[in-house]
C-alpha cells in the first residue's frame, strides 16, 4: 500500500494559517496582565519604505514582520496539525 502524500501547499496554508491567528490572538491577550509574555516579541524589516521615483512612476517598498511568543506556538500547532493528519 503506498504511503499517503502530503502537499506542500497545504502545509504552507497552515502554516501561514497558525502564524496569523497565534499572532492575533497574542495581540489580543497581550492586554490580559497574566498572559501579557504572549505578545511579548520583536518587529523586524524596513523600518522606513524606499522609495524609488522615476518621475512618471514612483514605487514605494516596505516590509516588516513582527513575532510574537502567540505566532510561534501558532507555528508549532500548526506543524503538529499538518503531520498528524
């Protein structure tokens, strides 16, 4: 019997997935004074956007993270969720 195959786009799907709900929901209980360490985390990236004008056409590029304690066990969740189906 072979063995059942796994897609990789659904493992970035829940990945992604887990990412964005852990650090919502860090956010949201990082208000709570006993889970504030949730949202404990750090932001990274391009602090301030760069712009480049050409005169007709003028592109602006940004891109910043920010994890938090919520996202990564959104992570490992979500890892765990994958395997075991």
């Amino acid at each position: 019997m072979a063995a059942k195959e796994k897609n990789i786009w659904i493992l970035i799907i829940f990945i992604l997935c887990g990412i964005v709900l852990g650090s919502l929901i860090g956010e949201l209980v990082s208000k709570v004074d006993a889970l504030w360490w949730f949202g404990y985390g750090n932001t990274f990236g391009l602090t301030s956007p760069l712009t480049l004008d050409m005169g007709v056409v003028v592109l602006t590029f940004a891109l910043s993270f920010k994890i938090n304690i919520a996202s990564i066990v959104g992570l490992a969740i979500a890892i765990f969720l994958y395997r075991k189906f």
